[in-house]
C-alpha cells in the first residue's frame, strides 16, 4: 500500500479532520511564494509590510502593497485543491481549514469555515474608527485608502510584520487541532512563527498528521507519519478518488 492510500484509508475513517495550509495550495492559482530564490520577497522590500512603515511612510508602502496584493492577484482563482477541500467540507468529511494564506481563494472555492490565521486581503479596516470595508465597497487608487465614515487611514485586514496574530485566530486554529484525529498539512515549509505551531497542537492531542508537498519541510522529519512528495492538486485529486471513487 503506498501513501496516498494509506492517507486515503486514514481520511475515510477519520472522527474529526482539519487541514492546515499555506502558500504551496496557492501557487498552482498563480499566486507566487514569499520566500526562497523566487520569492516575491527576493522582488520586493519586506520592510514596506511592517506596520510601522504603514503608517508612517504610507505612500511608498500602499504602492507597493497594492501592486502585489491587488493588481498580481487580480486573476488568481481556486484550483482543484480548494475546491476538492470546500467539497470534502460540504460533504461532511473536512470540519475545517485554518489558512496561513491571505489569498481568499478557499472561501472562493466554497469552503465555509476557514481560520485565516494571517487575515485576508479582501477586507479593510479604519485605523481610526474601526470600520471594516470589503473590498468592493472601495475603489483602489494609487492614493493610500480611506475610511468613508471618518476619513482615517484604511489598513488591508490582514497580518503585518510588527502586529500580533488576532486572539480569536489563534485560539479557533488550536482548538481545531487539538479536537483533531487526522491533520492535512498541504503547502507549507512551517518554517513561519506562530502558524507553524498549528500542527504540533494537533500531533501532541494525538492527530495523524498527513502532509502534502512536492518538496520535504520541517515537518515531514518531525510531526508528520504519512508524507506525500506531490504538487497540491495532484495529491488532492488522487486522493479524492480514492475516498469517493
């Protein structure tokens, strides 16, 4: 038996499975990776995602924001691998996603409870007031975003370096991993600080962790019992036909 089965047969007979993502379920949707030698970090400053920068040097940093965020992610879409996790959801098999991704794309698949661990980029929110925007209710310029109630400074609602992860995040994350029997890891090197801890939540409460990924991480040595060497969509595809053959 090799592992897609043996993952197969583990996500069948699962009481209560989670899945934790991150970047690799995205970059089959054209979304790019942060990190490594083609990272969009290699293409743009970082610095311009601190908070700090933010507020106090807002036009350099929303220039930059928005033409990665909003004008390179204008056409991404969910891929097999979302829509295959909001079908195991709606068919009773998945009870949740927590995210690392930003991206929107499992609620676009259909998904409906996702933890978004690091935020989303479809809303904004009021420095001053507090007034959440969706996206469409505003019209992006190249001019830092304000609020129409009051005028302040509108922030992408979404985790910049320099802010804490939202409480309700994190707690919703680890109560989903330790409720957990089975955990699917897919895309993610677990290399960021806290996210990473998702999983190690879910194997100290006794999960199987299954991990998917084309390329070895810092879990697949130490948390995970079955690893899956492939891109997202294929493993996901794989395995959806053999749960649901």
């Amino acid at each position: 038996m090799d592992n897609l089965e043996k993952a197969a047969n583990k996500i069948r007979k699962s009481t209560y499975l989670s899945c934790f993502t991150g970047a690799g379920i995205s970059i089959e949707s054209g979304i790019p990776v942060f990190r490594g030698a083609d990272g969009l970090y290699s293409k743009f400053d970082q610095s311009l995602l601190e908070i700090s920068s933010y507020r106090h040097n807002t036009a350099e940093s929303w220039k930059g924001i928005k033409a990665v965020f909003y004008d390179s992610f204008v056409n991404a879409r969910p891929n097999p691998a979302h829509e295959i996790l909001a079908k195991w959801e709606n068919n009773g098999l998945l009870k949740s996603v927590t995210t690392q991704n930003i991206d929107n794309l499992h609620r676009e698949a259909g998904s409906k409870y996702v933890i978004e661990y690091h935020g989303n980029k479809e809303y904004f929110v009021c420095f001053d007031c507090g007034e959440r925007y969706a996206n469409e209710e505003l019209k992006l310029t190249d001019n830092p975003p304000k609020c129409l109630k009051c005028g302040g400074l509108l922030k992408p609602d979404f985790i910049f370096f320099g802010e804490p992860i939202p409480t309700d995040a994190a707690n919703q994350s680890y109560e989903e991993a330790q409720k957990s029997d089975v955990q699917l890891i897919i895309g993610t090197t677990g290399t960021v600080q806290p996210a990473s801890y998702v999983p190690h939540y879910a194997k100290k409460a006794g999960a199987l962790i299954i991990e998917i990924n084309p390329v070895e991480s810092s879990f697949t040595t130490s948390i995970s019992d079955i690893f899956i060497k492939m891109k997202a969509s294929e493993a996901m595809q794989k395995l959806d036909k053999l749960i649901f053959p």
